[in-house]
C-alpha cells in the first residue's frame, strides 16, 4: 500500500481572521501530496501534462476535524485508492506533524482528459503504474 | 426560499496553467455567496464574529461540471438547506452568469463555536433569521 | 484621463489572523483594476491573449497606508502612466468604498512578450488604444 | 551576514493560466522566507505575536527575471537589511533549486505594531537579536 508523505508548515497567507488555516488550503495540500504520491510512482505529473495527459478534479469531499494554526508543521499523507479506466481517486489525510492529530479527512476523483478538455483513458503505462499502488481489495 | 445571488467575474489569479479555474477557488466563491445570504437574511456574518458568534466549515463537497475561465462571468446561488441548534448547512449552484451552464455544485456544513473554538448554540436571534429562509419541508 | 474603477467586498479568504488583508491580495485587486481598465479601452485582455499577446508583470512596487478588514466594500482606480514599445505601467489607488481612505498605492511595469515568452512588441492596433488612454504629459 | 534558505517545489494552485507562477505568490515565498530568518535568529514571529509584537508590511518592491513553472524546485535566499527603531527592512533572491537562475528579487519594509495596529518600538530582545543579524554596513 504505497502512501506518499509530504511535510511543511502553514504559511501567514493561508491564515483568516479565525485565527487559523483557511479551509479551502487543506485541498490545495492534498493536491500536493498526490504530486508526491505520483512522483513516487513514477509518473511525474508535470510530465504527464507534457504529454497531453491532465487530471481535472471532478469531486471533491473533505472533513474537518481540527484546526491548524501558522507555522504549525503539518503532515499530509495520500493514497491511491481506486481506479477506473478513465479517472482515479485519491485518499488524503492531513495531520499535525507532531503528535498525529488528525487535522482533516480528505477524498477526491479525477479524471483524464487531453488538451481539449475530452474525457480520454489513462495511457496504459500510467495505468500499470497507478495500479500497482492500489490498495489491496480484500475479496 | 430565499436564495442569495452574487455575480462577478473570473479573475487571472484563479486560473491555472490548464487555462481554467483552480478547483479550489469555487469553494472560495461559495463562502462569498453565503456572506450575501446572510447578510440578505439581517445577519451580517462579520457582525456575528463582532459578537464572538464563529461559523466554522466542518464539511465540504463539491462536484465539478465544466470549467470557466479567466474574465468569464460567473453567479453563485446560495441557499440555506438545514439547521440544527448547533449548525447548518449551505447548498451553492456556481454557474455561468451568461446561458447558466452549471460550472459546480457544492454543500458546506458549518458549525458554531465561540471565540475560543468550543461549540456553542446559535444565538436565538440568528436561530430565528435563519429559520426563516429554511426551504419548506414537504411532509 | 482615463481611470477604470472596480467596487467590491473584501472575502473572507483574503484575510490573515492579523484581522486584515493579506497585502499580496492588494496586487491581485490591482490586475482586477487594469484588466477592467484595458476592457474600457476596447482593449480585453483576454482576448489579447487569444491573439498571442502577454502582458508579463515585470515589476511591481505597493505602499501599504491603512488596513482593510473582511466584507469592506473596497474600490481600486488604475490608470496607464506610460508606455514604451514593448511594455506598459499601470497605477493604482486602492481606497475604501466608503469614505475614499486610501488603502494602498501601487504601480507596475508589463511588458509584452508572445506565447513563448518572447519580447514582441505591442500591436499597433493596442498601441493606439492604449496611447489615447495615456495622462497627458506636462510640456 | 546571517541569511535564511528555504526551499520547496511550486504548487499547481500557484501556476495561472499562462503556465507560469502567478506573480503575487512570490511576496507570499518572501514572508516565508522571513518566517525562516527569523526562527533562525532566535525570534519566532509566530511567539512574536503572541506577545503582541506584529510587523506589518509597509511597502514592497519585487522584480521579476524569469518565471518558474508547476513543481518546479524554488529556493529563497532572505536576508535582513536595514533596521530602524519602528520597523525592518528584508531583501529577498528567489531562485531556481537546480542551476540557481535568478527568478526575482524583492524588498519589503515592515513596521512594528501592537494588537490594535498603533505602532510601537519593537521589543529591545528582539531589536538585539535582529540588530546581531544586520548587514555589516561599510564606512
């Protein structure tokens, strides 16, 4: 079950009033640790997009369990955790890097598409290797 | 039913290199339309925070249908779709300003806490206000 | 003398725990200003770049006078100070809707370059428009 | 001459659609990188504010050189340049990680205010700590 993990801290500008993170940053994180995960699977996002293969985010769902103040070292750690021809979901969970509290529960779909904009499928070569990184299915 | 309707348009900043909206700006866009609800509704939320009354989002989900943008003008229709003694929930439809092509649909789940981030009621004032703009259940 | 103004409220998104704007937000306001200035020239931008044509910010400088909270209905005047051959400034007075409290004073230097980021010159026919929308200068 | 580096990939919300780094999020690096500095020196800004100290922004100057692009390695060379009983001023060299290409250099001034925003002195500890950390100026 490959996981990708990525590490930083919360800058001033992802602060409101509230005192605390924003909440539409927390997708902007998960975004990033799906870069990581695909990175770590081999399939560079930034060069699929050279190749005319781009990922739209198509839904997204996120809960929020605690907040995150600036510069608090955070932790977000991404799985894959389904796959269909033509798009993939993403599993993300956003923790404080110290003590593990959970900060936010995130999951989202995307889907392929080429530089139009057209659904199209996933190269075959970037299936194998996203499949290799899906969870095991208990049958 | 009440329903809040704000217009405005794309800005380049919210677009990303695949020439579209980022996601993440809608659900930025949704928080807009449910300032104007509010304030529709007598309850101007940066009067709420003056009292030390805080609506945090605890849940988000959003569903993309197409893409906008930059400069393409867009409108956010917000309704209020639940209450409870402790929260409430929002529905926003963000389509085209021009033709109404639906560009997402989204729901927020939002909870009251006091300045220190406890959970408290909403003030029977605000319970009352929104209560008004509640959708009728059909029975 | 032509002067675009923009009126708008200020998001929830765009503050930090300071209670405020995010100054970085003010830059953003600023390309709202000329994007609406260009427009009233018979200029879009966005179709501008349809065209091949990029206008790249290549220097920015802001004065920051008094701050601007959440839901401050805000306004941002741009007008065109000079033009070169290959690029143009832009100056913005960012005020308070209410009350005309300068905010903050900007400018910044574009120049022009083609889809691959190239130097090109303005096209004569931008040229012309934007020249007669130049503040006339003191002999 | 005590200079702070952090480094970090661009983000996918950063690009805008002219498939390069929107440019207000350079200044939004620079506070970073003065979050850096000053964890270095010895004055979390973060503790900082809550002893009431905050340091605001005044004016900023950016120039940009070249652009950077979606995950690109990004590295922020920040130093402290001058400093005055009511505020500091930092200069900022963003760079390429790899190959270290100027991307754009910065200035921003910073006024110290207390937690109503009137001015204040900053705190004698952290005018030493600062003060150690300064530029040796040449007669």
């Amino acid at each position: 079950m490959p996981e990708s993990t990525i590490e930083f801290r919360v800058r001033y500008a992802e602060t409101d009033q509230m005192g605390v993170v924003y909440h539409t940053n927390y997708l902007i994180w998960c975004e990033m640790g799906r870069t990581e995960l695909m990175r770590q699977l081999g399939a560079t996002y930034a060069e699929l997009e050279r190749q005319g293969v781009y990922l739209v985010v198509s839904r997204a769902q996120i809960r929020f369990r605690n907040s995150a103040g600036y510069d608090d070292p955070v932790r977000v750690r991404t799985r894959l955790t389904r796959m269909r021809s033509r798009g993939v979901t993403f599993h993300y969970l956003v923790e404080r890097a110290e003590g593990q509290r959970v900060l936010a529960e995130a999951e989202t779909d995307l889907v392929c598409v080429d530089s139009s904009g057209s659904p199209r499928k996933l190269p075959g070569s970037i299936e194998e290797l996203l499949d290799g990184a899906l969870e095991p299915q208990i049958a």
